[in-house]
C-alpha cells in the first residue's frame, strides 16, 4: 500500500457507483456527463465531491481537447478578430 493513499470514503464510492467517471467517447456521454456535474453542484460540496468533480471535469476536458475544431484563419483575419476583440 503507498504511504499517503486515503482510502475513499462510503460518500466518494457512492459517488463513483452512481456515476463511474470513463473517457468520454461522444456527445451523448459528454451530456451525461455534464447533468452529473451539475447534479452534484446542487448539493453542499465537501472535499470528496470536489475530488469526484475534478475528475469529471478531466474527463470533459480531454474529450473536448481531442474533438473540438478550431478553424484555420489567415493573418488577416487573425488581425481583425483582435482588433474586434480589443473594441469590446
């Protein structure tokens, strides 16, 4: 066993059954994924659910990552979006 390891709590493992954290592979799952959160937010936070939601949101940012498309601009338009945002 390693030398700081905290087993987890009845709370955190309820937590992981209800909802076991996995790589997010499509929409659907991104959803799912996001009602959890926010179901979990609705409730007081103590540490073990900030655990469970930083892993959540892990998996949310990896997925988002790997399927997000940023479009190609040229310079130009580089250059003209910072100025339209320098504006606002």
């Amino acid at each position: 066993m390693m030398a700081n390891f905290k087993a987890p709590s009845d709370f955190y493992l309820r937590l992981v059954t209800e909802f076991p954290p996995r790589p997010i592979q499509d929409e659907a799952l991104l959803q799912a994924t996001q009602e959890r959160i926010n179901q979990v937010l609705s409730n007081p936070l103590n540490d073990d659910a900030r655990d469970y939601l930083r892993v959540l949101g892990m998996l949310i940012y990896e997925y988002e990552e790997q399927t997000e498309v940023f479009p190609k601009l040229t310079d130009e338009e580089r250059i003209q979006a910072l100025q339209e945002d320098s504006v606002d």
